[in-house]
C-alpha cells in the first residue's frame, strides 16, 4: 500500500476505520484474537484496467472463541460470511484505496454479536437462553413471571408458561440431546404489536434418556420454527408462541409417526431397516405376510419374513454400520395401505453369500415401501419400489444388462489406476484414444492414456477415488457411455506436471467407448 491508503465501508464495525492500516490492524484482531483458526477463501478476482480497480470475492469463516475488546464475550457460534473488496492501485501498482461491500448485520448475527437495533434485548436473550437450555434459571431474568407460552405442537400442547416451556428446552437440549446446537436465521421487530420474529433451526441427536420420551434413537433431527414473542411497556417478555412443525422433527428422530399410521407398519419399517430380521419383525406382520418387487436382487424373495432376512444380511453383514433414514410416511384408510420413503445408507465391507466379494464402495439408495394391514393394524403384504441397478452400480455389483461387461472392467481398472497391466485384457491392442483437452492432446491410444491415469491416480495423487455415477449402451451403434466423478488430492511428484500443490480436484467427465 501507499503509507497513506484509504479505507471505506458501509458496515456498522468498520464506520469508523478510514484507513487501510487501521483496517488489516482489525482484521488481524478479528482472524487471530477473536477467532482463532479463522479461514478464508478467494472465490474470484478480476482486475478493470481503465479504472485500475482489482475487485476480490471472498468468503471468511470464523468461531468466535477469544477475547477481543470492543467486542462481546466469546459467543462459540460460527460465522460463514461474504464480501467484496474494490481495490485502487496508482500507476506503481501500489494500493491506495479500498472499499468493503460487506453485509455485516448477516454476519454478526450468525455468531449472536448483535440484534437488530429495533429488536428488544431482552427478547434476543431470552431466545438464546431458552435455545441453548439454560432453563427459566436464566430466562426468567428477560420475562414477566407470568409470561404465557403457547404452541399448536403436540409435544407442548399442555405447557402454558414460559417457566414450563424453558424448563422442557432445557431437558431436550441437555438431557435428551446432550451436544445440540441451534442457529438464529432472522430476527425482526413488529414496533406497532410490540412483538419480535425469530427464526431458528435447532439440530441434536437424541442419544440421551429423558423422562416422558422414547428411549433413545441415536437417530438426528434438524428442525425449523418460528417463535413470536411479545414485549410489554418494559421490554420484558410476557408471550411467547410457537410455530413448529413437531411430527416433522419427531418423524426424524423416530419418535412418533402421524396418529393414522398403524403402529405395527411404522415399527415394521424400522425393525427391516435396522437389520433386526423376522426374529423382530414377525411382531408386526402375519406370519405369512407375502412381499413383492420389481428388482433383480429381490425375484425370488416372496415373504416378509424372507425380505426381513434378506435386510439382515445386508444391514448386519455385507454393510456392518450401515443406516438408514424415513423421510416421509402417510396413510390412506381406504385401502388401508402406508407408504414409507426411505434412504438406506452403507458400504459394502462385508462378506455375503451370495454377493460379490467386499468392493468397499458406498450406496445411498432411495425406495419406497407400500404396507397393507389387515383389520387388526398387522401387515400381511409390502411391495418395494426400488432402483435396484442404481444401488448396485454404486457398490460395484452388477452390470447394467446392456453394458458390455469389458467396458465397464475397463472403466474400473483405467480409474482406479491400474494401467495397461490390467487394461488391455479389455481392449484391442491398438485401441485409439482421443479428447479435446490440453493435457491429453497428444495422447492417441487406450494404453497411452491408461499408463498416464496411472500416474494421476497413484502418483500425482495416492489415494484418489472415484465414483461411476451412470453408465448405458446404444446397441445401433456398438457405444457405451460412462458418466463418472474423480477426486484427488495433488500429493505426489510426476514427472512433467508442477510439483505437489496439496490442492484438491473434484472433476466430472464421461467417456465414450466403442
């Protein structure tokens, strides 16, 4: 910089600072006091020649873990926040000017620093009081005794006072989930109805037992809600609702399911999914409960109880570790039939007879289950909806049945670096090779290029991965194509490229292979 440089910015922290000495001294406060371990990112820059302004796109990422005067005490919230510098140089290239285009409001209430001006401060406090379960210990300082609650939520249909309600807060956030944390995405102030807005996202795992609840589910829930909440003349809150879609958060965690799903059906699903087998499952259902599907891997499965087996094995034995999630259920009580939208999670690890030996990739499948039950709430027949191919491309199992199997033999030994060695059991021995792309220009051949993934993918960047993300045959003419994603980490030296930057790809592409 020039000794002189100038500094602007349309921020509350910063409508005082009017040089760039007194700025970097701030910053360096703010990344090495305030937060330290702080970390930024350089998203773009650009540089207009005819006003010799460079213009820089950042993103800071920060915890609020120190004691910096002039500030709050230490919040431990973390910000995420973005900015632009509009940087002058003079005709030596010396900065002489910057400007920060900077949302600092945004900023600061990601990490609790400050509140709206016109919100009161008893209502902010109170809402981080209740929030992180401090209990009426500590709210009842920023209410009237006698403050009401109120909210159409199941859960807290007969709490009527914020006493009550802080003190649930407090064994949901402490007990039940020990380790949550919330976020406050906006707050506002209504001036004429004395009532401020908050909008929050709660998240925590119910790992711990509390009274009154489930036992726990180890299961995760991210929850949105509203709360209004009115001050009186004082600025002391005396009313507090609540708008929260609660069978949304419970459905997360397992707690409950909509009051017309039939029990059985909703404990059925969990039983299956966790892998616990016909040994609990055989509780829910009619002991010749029968099962369908339209997937290769299930043909032959015809009974729940042997669906419920065939999951086990899955769950507990070829993916050890595996999880699943039920993103959504419902009823119809006219043909007396639950539907349940789920995710299963695993990586195949383990061995199954019956299943390839361990290929250690990853699934995340979704797939739906129709349940009908009998007069008396037991299932007596599921048909799943399930992409089967989708799910064992992912693992590495099977082949699409049109795919030519030395195409794909070919696309895994050639991403997984293994080289002409092991490629050239798949391909002619003059094999060509093309691709409009500057490092492979002069590549002509399929071992050409095989050999040169091998030196990306075990040199250049030992530990790299891949994923075959789809793959089909055009039967007309003789082609499959292959979409994949390859990642890597720039580790490792290479003859011909820059040595090692420790910079991470992530890069999509497909191959067409005749």
């Amino acid at each position: 910089c020039t000794h002189d440089a100038i500094f602007s910015a349309q921020a509350e922290p910063l409508k005082d600072i009017k040089t760039v000495y007194g700025y970097s001294e701030w910053m360096k406060g703010i990344a090495l006091v305030a937060m330290p371990g702080s970390s930024y990112e350089l998203n773009s820059q650009s540089f207009d020649a005819k006003t010799n302004t460079a213009m820089f796109f950042g993103t800071f990422h920060g915890t609020h873990s120190g004691h910096l005067e002039g500030f709050p005490a230490p919040t431990y919230k973390s910000m995420e926040t973005q900015y632009v510098y509009s940087i002058h140089v003079n005709a030596h290239g010396k900065v002489d000017k910057i400007t920060k285009v900077w949302h600092s409001a945004w900023a600061a209430a990601q990490v609790g620093w400050t509140a709206p001006s016109n919100v009161p401060a008893d209502a902010v406090h109170l809402f981080h009081a209740c929030e992180s379960g401090k209990g009426w210990h500590d709210c009842k300082q920023y209410c009237t005794h006698d403050a009401i609650f109120s909210a159409q939520a199941e859960p807290l249909k007969d709490i009527k006072t914020v006493y009550g309600y802080s003190e649930w807060m407090k064994g949901i956030a402490l007990v039940a989930m020990p380790g949550s944390s919330y976020e406050l995405n906006s707050q506002s102030f209504d001036a004429k109805t004395n009532t401020a807005m908050f909008f929050g996202t709660f998240h925590g795992t119910h790992s711990g037992h509390l009274e009154g609840f489930p036992a726990p589910t180890y299961k995760s829930m991210e929850t949105q809600y509203v709360y209004s909440i009115h001050v009186n003349a004082h600025g002391k809150v005396d009313k507090i609702t609540k708008v929260w879609h609660s069978a949304w958060a419970a459905a997360q965690v397992g707690w409950t399911a909509p009051s017309n799903v039939p029990a059985d059906a909703v404990h059925l699903f969990h039983a299956c999914e966790s892998g616990k087998g016909w040994q609990e499952c055989m509780h829910y259902c009619t002991r010749d409960a029968v099962f369908s599907a339209q997937a290769e891997p299930l043909q032959d499965v015809q009974t729940v109880s042997a669906y419920a087996e065939w999951m086990k094995g899955i769950a507990m034995v070829a993916m050890p570790g595996s999880s699943y999630e039920l993103n959504s259920m419902a009823f119809d009580p006219q043909t007396s039939t639950a539907v349940f939208v789920g995710t299963f999670h695993g990586t195949h690890t383990g061995h199954l007879h019956g299943f390839p030996a361990p290929t250690h990739r990853s699934m995340d499948t979704q797939y739906v289950y129709s349940m009908h039950v009998n007069v008396h709430g037991k299932v007596d027949r599921i048909t799943k909806v399930w992409h089967s191919a989708w799910a064992a491309a992912q693992v590495g199992w099977t082949l699409s049945s049109s795919v030519p199997v030395d195409a794909e033999h070919l696309f895994h030994a050639c991403e997984s670096g293994k080289g002409w060695h092991e490629c050239m059991r798949y391909c002619t021995h003059d094999a060509m090779f093309s691709a409009q792309a500057e490092p492979l220009k002069d590549i002509s051949t399929v071992y050409a290029y095989t050999e040169w993934m091998k030196g990306i993918a075990v040199v250049a960047m030992p530990g790299s991965s891949y994923e075959l993300n789809a793959q089909s045959f055009d039967p007309k003419t003789s082609t499959a194509t292959f979409f994949g994603t390859f990642r890597g980490t720039h580790t490792g030296h290479l003859h011909g490229f820059p040595a090692p930057t420790h910079k991470s790809m992530e890069t999509q592409y497909v191959y067409n292979m005749h």
